[in-house]
C-alpha cells in the first residue's frame, strides 16, 4: 500500500499538535508527516526528505511553491482565497481531522498511478471466525476480540456475512460498503489504497469496512475477488491485524485458509450443531490437512441478548465475553 508523506505548514504550532496527536490516537499508517511553523525549517527539512504532498496556509505560499519538487502544493484555507490561489486546490483548515486527511488522500490517489516508495514494513496478522452452526453470538465474539486486540494495536475487522445486522448492532450506516469496494477492484487501474480509505469507518478503538447492505453483492464475488482481497490486506494493509467474519463458505474457502494465522471455528451446544461443526471440519479435512494448522475449535458460552439492554458491544467486552476472549485468544478451548 502507498504510504502518503505529507509536510504540514501553519504558523499555528497548536493546530500542527493536534493533527500529530489524531494520527497517534488512531495508530495511522497510511500518513508519515512533518510539521513546520517556518519556511526556513521547512527548506532545511526538503534536504534530506521529498514529500507527496505540501499542504499549508496561504503565508508560506510564495517562498515555498517552487521549493517542493514534485511534491502537489495544497493550500490549507482559513476562509478567504486570494486571486493568485485560484488554481491551487485547498482543503479547509477548520474541520475534523478525520475529514481533511481523507480529502487529501483522495487529491493525491486522483493523480496517476505512482511508483509505492513508501511500504510498510510489516504484514497484518489476518485471523478468520466462522461458525458452521451460525451461532448468534459470532459477530459479536469477532466485534468484542477486534476492540480487545485494538487496545494495543492497529486492528481491521472485514465483515463478509449477509444481513449481518452490524448497522442495527452498532447504531451506525454507511454510504459506501464493501461491495463497492469489490466493485472497484474489478475496475482496471483500480488503487486498492484509496477504495480503502475513502471507505472504512472508526467504531470504538479498531476501523472496519462496512458490511454488505445489499447481500447480492457478495453472492457476485469470485473466488479471484476474494483471494485478491485477502492477500492484499494481509500484505500491504498497514495494519497490524485484520479480522475476517465469514458468513457462508465459497468457492475455493478451503484453498484460501492457509493464508490465515489462526482461525477460529465457533460452535454451540445441541447435538445437530455438534453435526454441523463435525461436517464442516471433515470436509477442511478432505481439502487438505494444511487447512487445519491454525483452527481453534471453541464452544461459546449460551449466553441472553437483548437490544433493550443498552450497548451489547460493551457488555460484552466488559462482561463473560471479554473474559473468555482474554483467556482463550490465542489456544482455544476444545468441543470435547
């Protein structure tokens, strides 16, 4: 994935702090940036570095234009343009820090395709859940595990069951989901990076991409579209771990697991359920034994849910699911 550096200039030093400290809060790997409060260190700071993008207030726009190299000079409006500026695209100053980084990703991922000399050093962790017994409890075990692991790190939770009623769940919506994203993807030319971006959301402390609105959408991928899709967030995400929520098994599901550090299989009391679970990992089995390296069979606590009650979210990471998350993470508790 492109990694974008930006230098920021702003007389403001303050306003400089809180674009540092938002990308710190929320562990981004998509920015590296610089900030300046003047030119002098600005140019002194070109020396040793180049930049994709120069974005800054209106007073360092003469000394600093013909300075940036290649870089694309946005200008960083406080309200008011002046003639000379009228061919040089802004951002507004005063908005969320949120929205302003996404408008210049958008400005720079717009531009033609461009040489990734900025790759993350490390490959996300990718670990999948899947219940073959359709426990109810499963988005909810893979919702409570991403905000238990993105306390300490960069965590991507992918949801790819249908109806899964995340948005209900979560009292959150979207205008662009996952199926636009794979609709991208099967675009020529199409930049994985920004269809990323520009979509994925923020729920508590880890990021997603919106679920399917539309279950059709995900019955149309191909088994390519899916392998795509994993080995690029595995490989070139940025984050540090990426969670998989599967709703129905595919074409080519088995062939795709060992991509995987661990995988998780929930089951559920009640002898057909037990048939279902026994059913799904015999026909892993026949696929392969290297299908079975990494799956944690776990058996999930029964356990009352109601909407009425207030936030399931965080109930569950603070009540009997956090718990049980913490305990078996990273073994898993046998059926028996």
């Amino acid at each position: 994935m492109v990694q974008l550096k930006i230098a920021f200039l702003d007389e403001e030093e303050a306003y400089l702090e809180q674009l540092k400290g938002y990308l710190i809060r929320k562990k981004e790997k998509f920015f590296q940036i610089c900030t300046y409060t003047s030119a002098e260190a600005f140019l002194e700071g070109c020396r040793d570095q180049s930049f994709d993008a120069v974005v800054m207030t209106a007073h360092f726009q003469e000394t600093v234009k013909s300075c940036a190299g290649q870089a694309k000079i946005i200008l960083l409006s406080e309200g008011r343009r002046k003639a000379l500026q009228e061919e040089c695209p802004y951002v507004k100053k005063y908005q969320s820090a949120e929205r302003l980084f996404c408008q210049i990703s958008a400005m720079l991922w717009q531009e033609e395709a461009k040489e990734e000399r900025y790759v993350p050093e490390n490959r996300a962790e990718l670990i999948g859940i899947y219940s073959p017994a359709h426990h109810e409890s499963q988005m909810l075990f893979s919702m409570t595990m991403a905000q238990v692991l993105g306390e300490e790190q960069k965590v991507l939770y992918v949801n790819l069951m249908e109806h899964s009623g995340f948005y209900r769940l979560t009292r959150t919506e979207a205008s662009e989901d996952i199926g636009d994203l794979f609709y991208g993807m099967m675009q020529k030319g199409h930049d994985f990076a920004a269809g990323l971006h520009r979509i994925r959301q923020s729920y508590r402390n880890f990021d997603y991409i919106p679920p399917a609105v539309n279950p059709e959408h995900l019955a149309e991928v191909s088994k390519p579209l899916y392998e795509e899709l994993l080995l690029t967030l595995k490989n070139s995400s940025g984050y540090d771990v990426v969670m998989v929520d599967f709703g129905t098994v595919f074409f080519g599901f088995a062939e795709m697991l060992p991509v995987f550090g661990s995988f998780y299989c929930l089951g559920r009391e009640g002898a057909v359920n037990r048939c279902r679970t026994e059913e799904f990992l015999e026909y892993l089995g026949k696929e392969g034994g290297h299908t079975m390296e990494h799956m944690n069979r776990l058996l999930l606590p029964e356990q009352a849910l109601s909407l009425e009650e207030g936030s399931l979210l965080e109930s569950s990471l603070y009540g009997g699911m956090g718990d049980y998350i913490r305990r078996c993470l990273y073994g898993g508790a046998g059926l028996g």
